[in-house]
C-alpha cells in the first residue's frame, strides 16, 4: 500500500481513531507505522477533526441557551444527510461514517448553531409587535410628547410613503419622520393638530404596517379609540387599524389632552 492509498483508506476513519483496530484499515495501519510522512500527516488531520469538534460542540453549547424551533436541528441534519446519501455509491453504505461523513456531521452542528443565532437575533427585530409594546416604548425615550431632543436622536425613517391616519392633514406633521432604531418599518413622527385659530394638541404619532401587529386594535379610528395612560402615566394613549392605509396607528398625547385630541378630530357640524 503506497502514501495515496493509505491515507485515502484512513480518511475513512473516525477521527478519535477509535475504529483504527478494523480489518479494514489494518493495512493502512501497517503503512503509518514504517512511513512517518503518513504518519504526521494522519495525526494533523485527526487533531485539526478533534479542533473542530471541540469547537463546534462549545457553539452548540453557547447557543443551546437560545431556543431553538423544535426539529429545526433535525429537519437540517435530515436534508443533508438525505443529500449524502444519494451521492454515495451503494456498496459504500455498508462502511463506517467515513471522515467525510464525520467532517459532514461536525460542519452541519456549527452550522445549525449559526442558524440558531440568526433566527434568535432575527426574532428580536422582526418577531410580532403587541400594541402595549408600542404603546410603551415612548416611555424609554420620551420625558414628553414634545421632547425635541429625544426626537432628534432616532434615525430618519427611510421606508418608502408613510402612509397617514384617514382624514389626517400631512402639514400636521413636523419632518423628518423618524423610525424605531432596532426596527426601521415603525415610524415615529411628531404632531401638532389644530384646536383653534391659537391652541394645538401636540402629540406623538406610532405608525406599524398592520399584518407586523400581533393584536390589531379593533377600532378604526383615534375619535372611538379607549385612551390609556403609558406604563410611566406620562402620555394618554390611543391605538387604531386604519384600514384604509392598512397601518395600526398609535398615538401619544399629554395626560388629560386625549378628549382635546378628540374635539380636534371629531368632523364638526357645520
Ligand atoms: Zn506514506
């Protein structure tokens, strides 16, 4: 058995060696031990298989914190396994998990521990919204309804067309539109509604693509809408779907302005 052969013979062995006494790699074996190329060649190659062993089993440990989707493991490991097999020649089904197999195995567990961060990271951004999540997040931020300043500090919201509230004036508005820092499809935007030829409401307009909310508002609009105060009691708030826009709206007013907010909006008799 010349260098090629025996070290093609031991690719097929597992990389802890603990198969090496198989008739099949006897002469192989043989070779390793009058050839010491092969020799330091064969333990490289199992101590770099055990590296990624190692490491892949502390990635799987590390994210084994995170939940991952029930099978998601299984389904992965089920389609590239399915995969090798079909490539495999039929009177190699019979032989150990060649190293292949092994190195297969091992890349697919990092793998997976990969997929596992994504979807975890991926759900923090994307998963579904509550309208009390929304209702609540000024309260991080916002002393105020007018807290220019906190305002200033999100980025510009860059989503294409901000749908407004049916009705609502685009002048009521103060630019640039703003959006959620971690989540770019909420846009934040700053109000004032005229009262009177003098007095305006001020407020703050939350404005979420309707199918990204988890509880849709069965209302339809801010006039019917039961106010509730923010987790802080900071701001009176009101949820709608706008139908119409296709947009759940929440808006933030000061305590005690809901019913001003109300008058502004509600179409007057002429
Ligand atoms: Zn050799």
């Amino acid at each position: 058995m010349n260098c090629i052969e025996a070290l093609q013979r031991l690719d097929a062995a597992r990389p802890d060696g603990s198969d090496l006494d198989q008739p099949e790699f006897r002469d192989a074996r043989v070779h390793l031990e009058c050839c010491p190329a092969c020799a330091g060649e064969f333990s490289r190659r199992n101590a770099w298989d055990l590296a990624f062993l190692t490491a892949s089993e502390s990635a799987a440990e590390s994210t084994s914190l995170f939940s991952v989707p029930d099978g998601l493991a299984t389904r992965v490991l089920a389609s590239l396994t399915s995969a090798e097999n079909r490539a495999a020649v039929e009177p190699e089904a019979t032989r150990p998990l060649s190293r292949r197999g092994w190195l297969t195995i091992l890349t697919t567990t990092a793998l997976v521990a990969c997929v596992a961060v994504v979807w975890q990271s991926t759900l923090v951004t994307s998963g579904p919204l509550t309208v009390d999540r929304i209702r609540n997040w000024p309260d991080e931020l916002f002393d105020s309804v007018d807290d220019a300043e906190a305002l200033a500090a999100l980025p510009e919201f860059i989503e294409s067309g901000i749908p407004l509230p049916t009705g609502w004036d685009p002048a009521w508005l103060d630019q640039p539109i703003r959006s959620w820092p971690e989540r770019t499809t909420v846009a934040v935007m700053s109000f004032q509604v005229p009262l009177s030829r003098r007095e305006r409401v001020k407020g703050l307009l939350l404005a979420v693509p309707a199918g990204e909310v988890l509880d849709r508002p069965r209302v339809n609009d801010v006039t019917t809408a039961r106010p509730n105060y923010s987790r802080s009691g900071r701001f009176s708030t009101a949820a709608w779907t706008d139908a119409e826009s296709g947009m759940v709206f929440v808006c933030l007013v000061a305590p005690g302005h809901y019913e001003r907010l109300r008058r502004a909006l509600v179409p007057q008799p002429v």
